[in-house]
C-alpha cells in the first residue's frame, strides 16, 4: 500500500461521510424521528399557520386568554364557600377526611393541623347564584358568564412540578406548554405577531414568590417557532427587537439578507429543520418592528375602557390591569394564545393581608376583560381562564390567631373559572366535601382540562400529536377526558 496514494482515497471518503453526517445522515434521522420537519410542511406551516391543514371539528373558540395566578390561590377564601367550616373552625382536621395524605416538608412536622374557616364573608350573586368571596367583588359581577369549576386536583404538590404540570401535561420539564402546542397545531391569524405571547406581573402579595421558568412556555420538542415570546413592561416590550442605534430600517433588512443567505447555505448543507425556523424568525421580529408599537400603544383607548380595566399611572396592580387590556388587543389582532402570569399567591402566611392585595390586584381587570370582550363580540370565539396551579389546604400552615393564618398546598381540589368559546356560562361544575379537602363530585383532572381547552378549539387531544424519539407525545400523555359538563 502506498500512503501517498492512500492518503487521498482516506480524505475523499472522510469528507464523503463527514457530509453524509451532517446532510443526508441528518436527513434521514430526521425522517425517522419526525417526518413533519421536512421543507415540504415548512410550506403547509407557511400556508395554514400549523401543521393541521383544518381542525378535527368545528371550533367554538379561536383564541386563548389564559390568567395564570402562580402560586396557587386559596379555593376555599375565594371560590368554594363552605359554610360548616365555621362549626370546624379550630378543631383538628379529621383522619378520615386527610386519609394519610402527604403534606408538604413546610407543614410534615406540625403535630396539629386545625381547620381554619375563611375570614371573608361569601354572598350570592346573579341569576345562577354562585357563591362568591367579598375580596371579588368585580368577579361577582360576571358570574352569569363564567362557569366556576370546583373540582380540579391535581398529583403534584410542589410549585415548580405543579405548575410545569398543568402547563405542559408532564410534572418534567421538557415539554411543550400548552400555548407551543397550539401553535404547532394551528398557528396565528396574523404573521406580523407570534401565534404565542406571555406576559408577567408581580402583585402585592408575596413578594419572594416562587420563579416562573421560560421553559414554561417553551417549545420542548417542537420546533422552535412554537415557543411563546415574552412581552415585558416599559418602552421595549420584546427584547432585541428595536434597532439598535445608528441601525436604520434599510440596513436593517440588509443584514436580513445577508443572514437569510448564510441560513440557506447551511441548511443546503447540514439540513438541519431548525434552520427554517431560524429564518422564519428572523422574518418575524422584522415584521413585529412595526407591529409591535402599534399594538402596545393604548393612546387610542376610551378613557373609560382603562377605568373599567383600572389602569393608572402609579403602577399599583404590578402591571397586571395594563396587561390584560393588551391581551383583549392581541386577540383582536390574531394572536392565538395569550397567557398572563401574575406572581404572589403563595400565602404560607399572612394569608389574610396577602391575599387581599392580591385580589385587588387582578380582580377589576380579570371582570374588564370577560365584560370587554363581550361588548367588542369577542367572548364567544375566545375561551378565558383563570386560575393557578393548585389550591390551598383547609388547616392553618403555623399558628392560627383569631386575625391570621397560613394555607399550605393543596393538589386534591382547587378551582378555577372559565368564561366564552363555548363553555357553558353561569355555572358550577363539581363538588367538594363541606371540609372542601376531598372532591365528591365531577371531579377534573389536569388531563381533562387541557383535554377539553383542546376540544374547544375544535382539536381532538388524542390526535394533535408529534413524534419524538420513537413515540407519538401529546399535551395530555396517554390520559385525558373532555368534561362534557363545561360545553355550552
């Protein structure tokens, strides 16, 4: 063997499979995986705005505003009047009522767990009657257009699983959220804003409250694209996406080209399918420079809409009222899925002062928007949410004095209330025991929620699939049933 001849053929074959790897190799893994990456379905994506080139079924709601209180608001000072809990106020929660459940490590080492009844009176409001806390005054205005479910439980005890849970369908992170998944599925009315937008807030209440992760809106496994984009307070709401200085318009769609040119030769070369999403992005924040202003600018707004919303100008309610006017206005121009995130229910303690701040935070704005909705004739096709990850238990977490006391986490039954595209209004769906600890009717997993938001945006939750390693996911896993109860 001669090693001057050889040495050419060992080059010639290196550079053969080095290409083959990151080309066709790459190509073929990605058909193996999933065959939906393909430039072919970057044009369907292109054409539909998702995947789906038509819905399983006809649709009730289009769009999605969900409001998230993160930490987990208390069901029972809230939501789900219990009017024997004064007769068992003090007194040791029964054995046969915890039945041996686990508690958290913040309450594992009280040797007494007493019942503690709610502060805050309830009243009746509306035709249907539900029975609503004084701290929700404005929500007790809109109870003939919500339906109030009381019987969602969920396994994880914790905020970060709890919360990664019920928005991805998966305790572990990694997951697409639920907005991603919708995304992927059947994209955004308008493609000059992301089918995808979440929103945060920090409200009076705890104010070292638990950390709300990106990947919670994040795409998992799917294609990038899919992720939601955070807008922030202030002159800049997403960031990176204004030029910076000295970079005009025109240069700016220069060095666009320049990078879309660059990305095609990439993706000639490696075939890489994130590549078209790196593209398409590009595309998108170049269209959202002009977008972007045009919709967080609320000079155009009635100043009665931001009173009914509460909008000031101190900045009181953390910027929640402000967001959800922002998210009627997103609706209104296409984007599929708005989530807005509002920290501060944790209340290990202090719950009676926390929680106040907290009500008042999001209370008036939640109201406005359901009220703002319907006026612009926008509730019927958009399904609204509210509510957070879990609830909070019947005994006080610590000391329980005649004027305060804590609530530790609750998974067994929280509530939380849904209003429009297609949900049966003036409602309340399950039941809990008069200790409101253990559900006694209609209960609702977290599956069965998200499986019946899908059903109400005319998605099967069975069949909006994407195959990963070798198995088809969904946001429901391999459990979820849609709770008939909650359709109009």
């Amino acid at each position: 063997m001669n090693p001057q001849h050889e040495l050419p053929r060992l080059l010639t074959r290196r550079h053969f499979f080095g290409r083959a790897a990151a080309g066709i190799g790459t190509a073929a893994l990605a058909s193996l995986l999933n065959e939906r990456l393909f430039a072919d379905d970057a044009d369907k994506l292109s054409a539909t705005g998702g995947v789906l080139s038509a819905v399983h079924f006809a649709p009730k709601a289009k769009r999605v505003i969900y409001l998230f209180m993160s930490g987990g608001p208390s069901h029972i000072d809230l939501l789900d009047y219990k009017p024997k809990l004064k007769d068992y106020h003090g007194k040791e929660l029964p054995a046969e009522i915890r039945m041996g459940q686990r508690v958290t490590g913040m309450t594992s080492g009280q040797s007494t767990f007493p019942c503690v009844a709610p502060m805050f009176k309830f009243a009746k409001h509306g035709q249907s009657g539900a029975w609503i806390s004084e701290l929700l005054p404005h929500t007790a205005g809109i109870v003939d257009d919500i339906a109030i479910v009381k019987s969602l439980n969920t396994e994880a005890i914790n905020h970060d699983p709890a919360i990664t849970f019920i928005q991805t369908g998966s305790q572990q992170p990694g997951r697409p959220s639920l907005g991603a998944w919708l995304s992927y599925g059947i994209g955004s009315e308008n493609k000059s804003l992301p089918a995808f937008v979440v929103m945060i807030s920090q409200g009076s209440g705890n104010k070292t409250d638990q950390p709300i992760f990106s990947r919670l809106w994040g795409s998992g496994f799917l294609p990038t694209q899919h992720q939601g984009v955070r807008f922030r307070s202030g002159a800049d709401p997403v960031l990176y996406l204004s030029n910076p200085p000295g970079v005009n318009d025109t240069t700016r769609r220069r060095m666009l080209d320049g990078v879309d040119q660059l990305n095609e030769l990439a993706k000639q070369s490696f075939g890489d399918p994130e590549i078209n999403t790196r593209i398409a992005q590009y595309e998108m924040a170049y269209r959202m420079q002009s977008a972007v202003p045009e919709l967080t600018d609320l000079t155009g707004e009635t100043k009665e809409t931001l009173e009914m919303y509460g909008i000031d100008d101190k900045g009181s309610d953390g910027g929640y009222a402000r967001n959800c006017l922002l998210a009627r206005r997103m609706v209104e121009r296409g984007v599929r899925f708005v989530q807005l995130m509002h920290r501060g229910w944790d209340q290990h303690s202090d719950l009676p002062k926390q929680i106040r701040g907290q009500c008042k935070d999001v209370d008036q704005p939640s109201a406005a928007l359901v009220k703002d909705l319907k006026r612009r004739g926008l509730l019927d096709d958009t399904l609204v949410i509210w509510g957070g990850e879990f609830g909070r238990t019947v005994y006080s977490q610590g000391a329980l004095t005649a004027t305060n006391y804590g609530r530790d986490h609750h998974g067994r039954c929280f509530s939380q209330w849904m209003a429009g595209g297609g949900v049966k209004p003036g409602i309340s769906y399950g039941e809990t025991d008069d200790y409101c600890y253990n559900i006694v009717e209609n209960g609702v997993h977290v599956h069965d929620y998200n499986a019946t938001i899908l059903h109400l945006l005319g998605l099967e939750h069975t069949k909006l699939t994407y195959r990963f390693q070798g198995r088809d996911f969904r946001l429901t896993d391999v459990h979820g049933e849609v709770v008939k109860g909650l359709l109009a």
